[in-house]
C-alpha cells in the first residue's frame, strides 16, 4: 500500500497544457505527494490507491498549472510614477532617459536602498503576482550595474521565493544599460561585466540565465556577442531583449547562441522569425511595454505562429515601460492587443514560459510534475483572459504546499 497522496482535488476541468491545446479533462482528478503530481486524469480513472490527507471537491472550477511569469524586472528602488506624468505631458521614453532619467533613475535608486529596504519595497510587488496564480518568477538583475547592486539584486530576488513560497528563476541582466562611471566607454563596461560581475554572481550561484537589452539605446549586438560568449563559456544559458524598437538582428543574434527566448521582437524580421523556429528559442511577448509606450508596431504574430515558434506571454514588470502587477492583464492584452488565442495567451503563460525559462519540470499537470497548480473561481479557460482585473483565484499550490500570499500579511 503506497503511503497517502498529501493533497487531492476532484470535479474539476484540468486544463493540463498537454499536447497542443489546453489538454482539457472534463471531471478531473488531480493528486499529489511529495510536492510532486500523483495523477492528473480522469476521475473515473484514478488508480485505487488514491487516499489522500486532504480530498477537495471543487465543483467543476477550472484548474491550470501555477502560471509562470517568465520575464520581469520586478526588485528595483522607487518608481517612475513622475516620468509617467511627463510622457503624458509629450515626453519620449528617449528624451527622459537623455535627460537623466529612465533606467538611470532606477538605478540610483536600487543603489540607494539597502537590501531590506529592496526585499520591502520588492515583496508587495510579488506578493501581487503569487495572489493571482503565479507559482514561478524569473526575476532579473539590472538596475545595479555594478558588481555589489547587481549581486545585491540577485540576493533580493532569491529572498523574495523563500519569503512568499514562491519558485524563482534570476537572469543577470548587467548589460541593460551604461551606468554613469563608464559614461561613453560601452566596450569597458561590457569587458567588466565579462571579467567581473559574471563571473562573480556565477560563482556565487546568483544566476540561472543570462539576458542583455540589444537596441540603439543600449548594447550593440557586437557587445551583446561578447556578453553572450561569456555567459556560454560558465555554462550559462541566454535570453536576450530583441528588436523592441529598431531591427538589430537581436533574434537571430539569439538564436545563433541557441537562446532560451527573445523577447519583445515588435521590430523582428522574417529571418529573425525562421531562425528562432530553428533554434527552438521561445518568442516571450511582452504587450504591457507596448501598451504602455503606445506602440503601433505588433510583433509579427502570424509569422512566428506559422514557423512554428512557442509563443509564450509575460508582464516584464518594470518601473519605465510595463508597471504591469498582473499577469492575467498580460494575457488580456496578448489577445486584446496582439490578437492572440486565450488557448495561445494560456500555454504561454505555463507551458511555453516554462520553457522559456529551460524548465521542463513544470508548466503542465502531469504525473511526476511539479504540483504547482491554482483552481480558479471559473470553469471557462478563455474568462482568465477575458476578465480585466479581480481576483479569480479559488485556491492555489506551489510544490504542493498551500501559498496564500494573504497569508503573508507583513
Ligand atoms: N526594455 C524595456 O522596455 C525595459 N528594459 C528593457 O530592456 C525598460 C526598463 C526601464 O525603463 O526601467
Ligand atoms: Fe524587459
């Protein structure tokens, strides 16, 4: 007799992700111990054993694997609700950040706090995400850009997981942007970030991922290789900020270092689009940016869609062009805004930004996954995408353990 399951859920609609639709399962049974899935199925096939500590009916609510959120830049200092006011009086995100503000801003002010000043002012900003379903974070570096703000980033980061339960993914993203002490010297940055900060957040075990901002206004794709070689040399795998506002090759740059994902891609061209489908790198899209900066150039969906590219969806919560705080919005708007299917906008949030992020423990229920899973307050899968806003988590399960960001009321 195998020992109890610690968690059981019953007459649920189990949307598993698996295949290449949402995997629904009418009448479902979803189990597991060990923080791991027992059995994700039918109810009527639920193997004998199934006893279980914890047995919940759900009444038929939709259960979706944890959502991922697979590009954010969520730990940062202050914000830039006043640069908000001035991009609404005309000023270009360009002419803000030319004058001093921008990234730069939230630079100095990442500098400024001090780590436990980072976790507080970091933790509601999670706390928001965990609230409505996100089981698993990436969470990237950047707004240091030296060695001890760039570690002490990574630190907060790791910190906010312990702290709330949550699964998080940290990304060095040193090369987002010149910092003052090496104003007009990019290429002395970039050897310091190769010769220094790396190596250092590698051998401190502060880095799963390697991302650089490879635009006009930030590194070039010459500087973007050399990070990229770098990160290859520690084993270390890359994703990359492409083609957001300009055509630099920053998706095929990408997927000639067999990156995880590019993300943005507004500007990516049919080239960009055939070799991310060759490489397997995922498409990340990122509508909160576009919709905040009121874009009018979309990512070139149909093409990426026929080549068959994963497309997945993430908020890349950041204080200068997404202050997005949900995930679901991020959804909305990838079928409000980039015409995406809800079946799309959904694998995109689990399975594909699971892969996004080199995870293939996770994104779908199945026997042997992760149990990150949330029942949800509705049966239809497309009203996670359809609603704007409110809280339609019923209950939620990070490795099986029961994550109520309510209960973490500090
Ligand atoms: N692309 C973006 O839109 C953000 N970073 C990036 O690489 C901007 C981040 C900021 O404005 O603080
Ligand atoms: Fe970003």
């Amino acid at each position: 007799m195998n020992a109890p399951w610690d968690g059981l859920w019953l007459d649920c609609r189990l949307a598993t992700m698996q295949g290449e639709d949402l995997g629904l399962i009418e009448d479902g049974a979803l189990g597991w111990r060990d923080g791991l899935i027992t059995y994700a199925g039918a109810r009527a096939q639920l193997p004998p054993d199934h006893a279980a500590r914890q047995v919940q009916s759900l009444d038929g609510a939709l259960v979706t694997p944890g959502l991922i959120d697979c590009h954010t830049h969520l730990v940062f200092g202050g914000d830039r609700a006043h640069e908000f006011e001035l991009r609404l009086h005309g000023a270009s995100y360009e002419e803000i950040a030319r004058s001093g503000g921008g990234i730069a801003a939230s630079v100095r002010a990442t500098r400024a706090a001090d780590e436990a000043a980072l976790l507080a002012q970091s933790l509601p900003r999670a706390r928001a995400l965990l609230r409505e379903g996100v089981t698993t974070l990436e969470i990237k570096s950047g707004y240091g850009l030296d060695l001890a703000s760039e570690l002490k980033m990574l630190r907060v980061a790791r910190a906010l997981g312990t702290r709330l339960g949550m699964q998080v993914r940290t990304t060095l993203l040193a090369a987002h942007a010149l910092p003052p002490e090496y104003a007009q010297r990019a290429d002395d940055y970039i050897e310091h970030i190769c010769s220094t900060i790396l190596p250092a957040a590698a051998q401190a075990g502060l880095v799963d991922a390697v991302d650089a901002f490879c635009e006009k206004i930030a590194f070039s794709p010459a500087q973007t290789r050399r990070v990229f070689d770098c990160a290859r040399a520690l084993g270390l795998p890359v994703k990359l900020h492409a083609d957001q506002l300009s055509d630099l090759g920053g998706a095929a740059l990408a997927a000639s270092f067999g990156a995880l994902s590019a993300d943005h891609l507004e500007w990516t061209s049919a080239q960009g689009v055939q070799a991310m489908a060759a490489a397997g790198t995922v498409a990340v899209l990122l509508p909160g940016a576009w919709y905040a900066l009121r874009e009018t150039r979309l990512p070139p969906i149909e093409a990426l869609r026929s080549a068959g590219v994963p497309l997945a969806v993430a908020t890349d919560l950041n204080p200068g062009t997404s202050p997005l705080l949900s995930l679901r919005l991020a959804l909305n708007m990838a079928c409000t805004l980039f015409r995406l299917t809800p079946t799309e906008a959904l694998r995109g949030a689990t399975v594909n930004a699971a892969r996004a992020l080199g995870l293939s423990d996770r994104g779908r229920l199945a026997a042997g996954l992760r149990a990150d899973c949330v029942a949800w307050q509705v049966r239809e899968p497309a009203a996670l995408c359809y609603w704007i806003g409110g809280d339609l988590t019923r209950a939620l399960r990070v490795g099986g353990a029961c994550a109520d960001a309510r209960a973490d009321p500090a």
